[in-house]
C-alpha cells in the first residue's frame, strides 16, 4: 500500500504522535543534553552527636547573590532538591549562638548529590551575628629598614582561647582590602584571626624613614624588600597574646604568593602556606638568600587558563616538602584573589587545609 492509500486516520495519529514526541524533548535538547539538577542534603548534630531539631541551614545562590534558608526536621534532617547545575552554592547551619564553617558546591564539579554533615557546639564558631559584628582594628607595624607598614587585625569574638592565626599578602599593585570578603565570610566563622597587610609602597605603607615610598617592580625579587615586611608581620604575631605561635600560617596571591612560599621555608613560625598564582621564578631568586631553605606544608592553588601560574604550581610542588599540594582548577583563567571571587570551592578547600595545620 502507497503512503497515499493510507487511510486519513491512521497519517492523522502518526501526526499526533510525532508532534507529541517532539514537543516533550527539551529546547535543544538534540544539540546538547542537558545536565541534571543538583540537590544538597545533611545531618545537623550537636557536640554530643544528637541531632538539632530547628537549626537553620543557608543555601546561597552565589550568582544570584539569593539565600534559601531551611529548617532540619524532627531527626534533624534537610534537604532541597532541583537546583541549577550551573551555579555556585555556599551551605552553612546556624543554631543559637553557633555557626558552622562554610562549605560549597561549585558548578565546576558533576557531583550532583552533594551530602553536608554540620556539627554545632562547644567545638563551633560563636555566631558573630548574635553578639557585635566583627571588624578590622587598624594596626601599625615597623620593618627593620624604617618602612610603616599598615594592617587589619580579625579576630573571632567570644573567644578567650590562644587562636590560630593567618597572615594574607596581596599582589603587587594591589592592597589589603582585596581580603576582607574572604576574611570574614571564611576565616573568622571557621575560627581563624588574620592580619592583612599593606606590603611596602602599597595601600597605606607608603613611608620610609619619614619619607614617601614608592614601589619598584624590581623589588619583587629583592630579598632586601617584601621579605622584611613579612619579617615584621611574623613577629608582630608572635608578641600577641591571643595568637597560637604553634599555629601560624600565611596566604598570599601572586607576588604575596611568592612570599608565602619563602616564609615557609624561613620561619619555624610558620606551620603552613597557601600560594596562589606565584611565579617560581621570584619565587626561587628569593628563596636563594635563606641559608638551608626547606619550604614544607603548603597548597598551590592556579587555574589551567593561568599558564604561568600553572607550571609554576607544579614545580613548586617538586621543591617542597611534606605535606603538600597542587590545586589547578579547569575552565578559568583566574589569577590570584579573583580565583576565590570566580570558584567558591577554592575558598573551602583552603579552610579545610588550614584546619589541618
């Protein structure tokens, strides 16, 4: 039979069955198949591990700068279901005057069920939200060479313990002010204090001896420089008697990556590094001026679009001891602080190496 002997009714139900078929795929979805949605789901429990009816749990759009805030169930359960797979998300839980750290779901990753266990209690993070807001104290500092270098001190509020402490250097052109999102969304709620610095010529360190100050591209390999900021940084530290010394680590992008890199082969202080996007070559000029270096405890941080700082991540990671580290993350041609504004999973993976130390 010719297809123009069919009976009407049956052309008519092929028809219908074919506009069906085509109008229940998704738009494009012969071009590309689409990802499915993500959930996030967990357990909170107390210092006694017993679940916490009530406690609230933030999930945050990063994107959309939106936050969805649940409420666990009787077994202290929660969960939320159908987000986008390409969004960043930051899932923290608050009960009382507790807040967990804060950890995160990046779109970068095809972990599509993502399980959060929090524990809030004694071990916990007072929520600075219930008590006075958290802010920098102005600090001064004096380098050997004469040079007022400007800081910021954090420091959680509520604790009377002797706190880990954490040093962050900036890059070359650049301030202390490019930490202070970082510092407080991430350092202080995991219980961290930090002293961001004003490196010589930058910020508001732009004195010497009572003259004005200004930088030198050349001083980045000058072991007669930076590295005497951070030598007045590391003592400073040590004078407080609110800081740990035993635990005392530094973080720095770019140029303030290569100094992190020598403090952590310079001072026995310094019990762990984290280096984004530094160049080895500074890096290893710097470095030949320290008697008996011996860089050990540090995470290098790039991205794969960073060619530079990529190969540099990956022969830092041959020079150093144990532990170590080398985080290079795809799809981004981030360098330095923009890699924390641009990956939200970069962020949780420092605290959790910090945590460590």
């Amino acid at each position: 039979m010719t297809l123009n002997r069919l009976p009407k009714v049956v052309l008519l139900v092929c028809w219908a069955a074919g506009f069906v078929l085509l109008n229940s795929l998704p738009t494009e979805a012969w071009k590309k198949k689409e990802l499915p949605t993500k959930s996030i789901h967990g357990h909170v429990v107390d210092a006694r591990k017993r679940s916490i009816v009530g406690a609230k749990v933030f999930i945050r759009n990063v994107n959309k700068k939106t936050t969805t805030t649940l409420i666990t169930d009787e077994n202290g359960l929660y969960a939320i279901y159908g987000l986008d797979p390409k969004v960043d998300y930051e899932v923290h839980a608050e009960h009382g005057k507790f807040v967990s750290e804060r950890r995160s779901v990046s779109s970068f990753l095809d972990r599509f069920d993502n399980v959060f266990n929090f524990e809030l209690g004694s071990s916990s993070t007072p929520n600075a939200t219930s008590g006075s807001a958290v802010s920098g104290q102005g600090v001064l500092l004096n380098t050997t060479d004469q040079v007022k270098l400007a800081g910021d001190w954090y420091s959680p509020s509520g604790s009377d313990a002797k706190l880990p402490a954490v040093l962050l250097v900036h890059g070359y052109g650049q301030d202390r002010r490019q930490w202070d999102s970082f510092v407080r969304d991430r350092l202080l709620p995991a219980g961290f204090a930090a002293l961001t610095l004003d490196l010589r010529g930058h910020g508001a360190s732009k004195e010497k001896a009572g003259a004005a100050l200004t930088p030198e591209a050349s001083w980045s390999s000058d072991p007669k420089q930076f590295p005497l900021d951070i030598s007045a940084a590391i003592q400073w530290l040590k004078t407080r008697n609110d800081v740990d010394v035993n635990r005392i680590a530094m973080i720095g992008c770019e140029l303030g990556a290569d100094l992190a890199f020598l403090a952590s082969g310079k001072y026995e202080e310094v019990r762990s590094a984290i280096v984004i996007s530094g160049d080895v070559g500074n890096a290893g000029v710097l470095a030949k001026a320290i008697p008996d270096f011996q860089p050990h405890s540090i995470l290098f941080i790039a991205t794969q679009g960073d060619s530079q700082g990529a190969s540099s991540a990956r022969e830092f990671e041959k020079r150093t001891g144990f532990p170590v580290r080398v985080q290079i993350y795809e799809n981004s041609e981030a360098r330095g602080v923009k890699i924390l504004q641009d990956i939200p999973e970069a962020a949780g993976v420092i605290v959790d190496w910090l945590k460590k130390m």
